[in-house]
C-alpha cells in the first residue's frame, strides 16, 4: 500500500503543478503513453491532453489546492481514492471526488474514471 500512497502523492502533486513543462514531465512518468482520464467533464488520451486538462483547472481554480483525502483502498490493479479541492489559504473544499485508477504491473497509470461527489456551483 506505500508505493500505491506514494503514487497517488505524486498524482495529486502533478494536479497541483503550476509550471506546464514540470506538469507534462510529471505526467509522462506517471502515466503509460496511452493512459485515458475520464470524468464527467472531460475524456481525453495520452500525456499531453491530460496535462491541458490539468491546466485547464488550475485556471479554473487559480489560488486552490487539490488534497488526497484518507480511506485509499487497492487491490489486483485497482485503486480507489478520494479528493478535494479546497482555496489555497485553507477553508472549505469547493469540489470533492472519487477517483478509480488502473495501473500496470510496473505502478504507472493506465486509465483513471473521476467522478465528483461535490462540484462548483452544485
């Protein structure tokens, strides 16, 4: 289960990555070069499209922080966590979500289906 908090540390930390060249860097070695996101707002392939939408809600969110939130659980090579994306000077989160993540054999991600339980504006 370390290396699965690890991961998901480093998943959360490219989430919050403002710099676009660190961010798809950081993208590269997480994810398998055809890795797939899915969540209710967007469904997209591969390093760089995965970066933008990253991007796109840093800019959405400008001044907030993503946080892993407890209750990991992992088995074969699923893991399901949840998140949060709270202001950055603390307060309450503004969005909440389940993620579930497929991984290979070697801990990259192959694919990850978000899903929000508290969304903006909701």
């Amino acid at each position: 289960m370390s290396n699965v908090t690890e991961l998901l540390d480093r998943y959360i930390a490219t989430w919050n990555e403002t710099d676009a060249d660190v961010r798809l860097r950081e993208v590269a070695r997480l994810w398998t070069a055809d890795g797939v996101y899915t969540d209710p707002l967007a469904s997209v392939r591969g390093h760089e499209a995965i970066a933008e939408v990253i991007g796109g809600a840093q800019q959405m969110f400008a001044d907030h922080r993503f946080r892993l939130l407890d209750g990991v659980q992992a088995h074969h090579d699923i893991v399901r966590f949840g998140w949060e994306l709270v202001p950055a000077g603390g307060g309450e989160s503004v969005a909440i979500g389940l993620d579930v993540a497929a991984l290979t054999d070697d801990g990259r991600i192959r694919l990850v289906h978000g899903f929000l339980d508290k969304a903006p504006g909701a």
